[in-house]
C-alpha cells in the first residue's frame, strides 16, 4: 500500500501526515508513505487545496483534515 500526503509543509500538512502514520500505525498496516512537496507533482492529482491524502494513487481528500477514524476506515478499504 502507498499512502502520500501531498503538501508544500504547512501546519495542517504536517498534521496530516502524523494522523495518516498514526492511523497506520494503530491498524498494525504495511504501507510506503510518502510525503509529495513539489507543487507541479501535487497539481498533477488535481486537488486545488491542501493538504491532499492519497491511498494507492486514489485522492481521499484535499483541503481539510479529515478525523482519524476517516483515514483509518479508507486505510481498510484499500486494503
């Protein structure tokens, strides 16, 4: 499973990167994550806003922080 947080860096990115490892990490879940910065890559998927959450290059959400038991439940469902 490949799991990538798209943004340039800012607060809610990082936010969602520890909630997206947290929720892997709680789900006892083998995933690649990655972390995608560059803006030309990040407007590639499309989203207008971020952060962006991306589970095996399917976008789950741009431009909010969704709860951890949302992450949780598509980290299952992608499974």
């Amino acid at each position: 499973m490949t799991i990538k947080i798209l943004g340039t860096g800012c607060f809610n990115c990082q936010k969602l990167e520890v909630l997206t490892r947290q929720a892997g990490e709680e789900l006892n879940i083998q995933a690649n994550f990655e972390k995608v910065t560059e803006i030309d890559k990040i407007v590639e998927y499309g989203i207008a806003r971020t952060p962006g959450l991306v589970i095996n290059e399917k976008v789950l959400c741009s431009g909010r922080i969704p709860p951890i038991s949302q992450i949780k439940t598509w980290i299952q469902e992608a499974e």
